[in-house]
C-alpha cells in the first residue's frame, strides 16, 4: 500500500488530524494542554518551574508562589486550589508529575506549552486587552469545537494575537 500521508484506522496508527492535534514531545492533546494553560495559577506554576534552578517543588512552595504574584490571593485557599484542582489538571496535560502523597511536583514541560508561555510573557502593550480577550476568545473555541482543522484555526489566530500585541 502506498503512503499518501493519511493513515489507516485499520494498521492502528493515528489518523493525520489526530497527530496535528497532538504535542509530539509527550503525545499530549492539544485541548489538555490548553485547558490546563487557561488558568493563570497554573500558569504561574509553569512559570514557577521555568525560572527555578530546580525542576521539584512542594505545593506549599508553588502556592507561596501563586500568593505572592497575586493581591488578594489568600495562602490556604490557593494551596488547597493548587492540590485539588490545578495541579492534577498540569499532571494530566502531562506538563508536570504529581506526587499527592508528598505533595512533591516535578517540572515535565512541553515544546508547544513553553512556546505558548514565552508568547504570553513578554508583557502588556497598548492593545494588550483587546488582544487579551482575542487570545481568550480563540483559545476558547478552540476548546469547544471537534473539527482539527477549526482548532488549529482558533490556536493560530490566538498565536497571532499574542504576536500582535507585543
């Protein structure tokens, strides 16, 4: 049989839309790993781990973390959000490893996860809002559609709104 690109359901390999829509580096979906990017103490968790000289943390450090960046974030509930919530969703984006037992998280990191980040990061402009909500808004359809070739659109014009607004 010749290769043309497109894969048979029948050899088990995956279909082209299927690998599109999947980070090479861990085999990650993309809608776990912007599902898991769409809340910010994840993000600062992320980030936590990007600028630490160590790749293992306690959630007491990472909630630390989260309270200090935020006003009027309260330690307790940041730290139980962190062990119920937030944490679990990085693990199964497989963006980190979790050791509830301990409380031990060990940095994984993902390719298309860093590149997200790093477009994000670099800071405000004077359209940051409007391309803020953008970046929301396609981020969000992205989510909520099945077709891949509409979620790579809505990832895209996210991307493109982040580049924009630099």
């Amino acid at each position: 049989m010749e290769d043309d690109g497109h894969t048979s359901t029948m050899s088990g390999e995956r279909k082209d839309h299927e690998r599109a829509a999947t980070d090479e580096s861990h085999g990650n979906s993309l809608d776990q790993i912007l599902t898991a990017l769409s809340e910010g103490r994840r993000r600062a968790v992320l980030n936590y781990f990007r600028n630490a000289s160590d790749d293992v943390a306690t959630v007491a450090d990472l909630a630390e973390h989260v309270t200090d960046r935020a006003d009027d974030a309260d330690f307790q509930e940041v730290s139980v959000a962190l062990h119920h919530r937030d944490v679990p969703k990085l693990a199964q984006a497989g963006l980190i490893e979790y050791d509830s037992r301990s409380e031990t998280v060990r940095y994984v990191g993902s390719g298309f996860a860093d590149s997200l980040l790093d477009s994000v990061e670099d800071g405000p402009s004077d359209g940051a809002l409007a391309d803020s909500e953008n970046v929301a808004r396609h981020l969000s359809e992205a989510l909520s559609v099945e077709d891949p070739v509409e979620k790579d659109y809505h990832v895209r014009q996210a991307l493109q709104h982040v580049h924009l607004g630099e």
